[in-house]
C-alpha cells in the first residue's frame, strides 16, 4: 500500500504564514498552552452531560476531565519521544496537527473519530506490506467504548506538567487528522528516529505547537 502524500485529500497544506507562527520554546513546563472557551465546548461536547462539564471548568479550570472517545473525537497515544518526532513530521512537511495533549510520558494526538479502528489496520498492511511501520513504537488507539483523561483547560497544580496541552484547542470544529495521514507521520516518524541514531543522540528537549497562534 503506498503511503499518502501531502497531495492527497486528507492533507490540507500549511501556508508559509502558518509555519512561521509555530511557537518553539525549550522546556514542556514554560509558556503554558490555555484552550480557549470554544474549545472547551468542543471538548465537553463528548461527554454524556457537557454543561456540567463546562461548569466543573467554570469553577476549577485547572481540573482534568475523563471524556469518552468515539463521538467527537478519537485519540492516538503515543511514547513521548516518539510523539513529538511525529509532530515534527505533521508540521515541518504535513498538513499540521489537531489538538494534542502530554499525559503521564505520552503525547495524545486527538484525530477523527473512527481513526482509532482504521490506524492498526494500515499500520498491520505496511508491515505486512514492505516492513516500513518496524520503528514504529505499540500506538494506543482510543475509539468508541474507549475514555481518556483530557488535561484542564487552564495549567496548573502539581500535575501540570505531567498533564498539559500542547496544541490547544481553540475552535469548536477543529480539524483532526485522519487514520492515513497519522500513518504518513509514523513511518516518517520511524524513518527520522533511525537518522538521529545514526548521526547524534536524540535530543530531549520538547516543541509546543500552539495551533491557536496560526489563524
């Protein structure tokens, strides 16, 4: 199965404008990344009851909410390090990112719902297929039936930095990749990670990519 291009329908190009808002910085913990209060509503839009979600936020911003996946959204969770070669990928030559978040060593990539039941698949086909998904580390895909924790709207506690956003949601339809485009990610993702061991140790320091500066 060949992989799909950035010319493919599921890719929608960044203009040069969009990559240079791009914030950078060097430590996960500093310029914290705030949803916005569309972006809130989305996000309580998955729940069973996304008024009292909304409320809890009113009187705790800094609480992080479990919310189940399937309907809004489904999420993509991936090793830290990995994740962000993943963003790297998205970013520098893909169509961007839909909202991610850092919990607990992993990145959470929000994509469209049924990504989660498709992904495995494609990545299952191009091992199969030619062996180009080999460094690409287990993915946790989160469907319907599945929940994950979304971090608080606002940073803060002792938590923060463990659990946080790194491109904030900030509309209340974003745009979410799909199941083919987070494959093209992966294996490039892959492809970079044996680059950076070949040349020089991989670098731990951590990019935010906060989509809110971009529009």
């Amino acid at each position: 199965m060949p992989l799909p291009s950035p010319d493919c329908p599921g890719f929608r190009q960044l203009s040069g404008t969009e990559r240079a808002r791009r914030v950078d910085v060097d430590d996960m913990s500093s310029s914290p990344c705030q949803i916005t209060h569309d972006g809130a509503t989305w996000l309580a839009s998955a729940g069973t009851y996304p008024r009292s979600t909304l409320a809890l936020w009113e009187e705790r911003p800094d609480a992080p909410v479990v919310l189940p996946c399937g309907s809004a959204f489904d999420v993509v969770s991936a090793p830290a390090l990995f994740g962000r070669r993943m963003l790297d990928r998205l970013w520098e030559e893909g169509p961007g990112s839909g909202p991610v978040a850092v919990f607990r060593g992993r990145m959470l990539m929000f994509a469209a719902p049924g990504t989660a039941q498709r992904l495995p698949w494609l990545l299952e086909w191009e091992e199969w297929g030619g062996g180009r998904t080999a460094g690409v580390p287990p993915l946790l895909c989160h469907g319907t039936g599945d929940a994950v924790t979304v971090p608080a709207p606002a940073p803060g506690g002792t938590e923060s930095a463990a659990s946080r956003w790194l491109v904030a949601p900030d509309t209340r339809h974003p745009w979410l990749p799909g199941p083919e485009v987070l494959l093209w990610a992966a294996v490039r993702a892959a492809r970079a990670a044996v680059r950076i061991s070949i040349s020089h140790p991989a670098d731990q320091d951590a990019k935010v990519y906060d989509v809110s500066r971009r529009r």
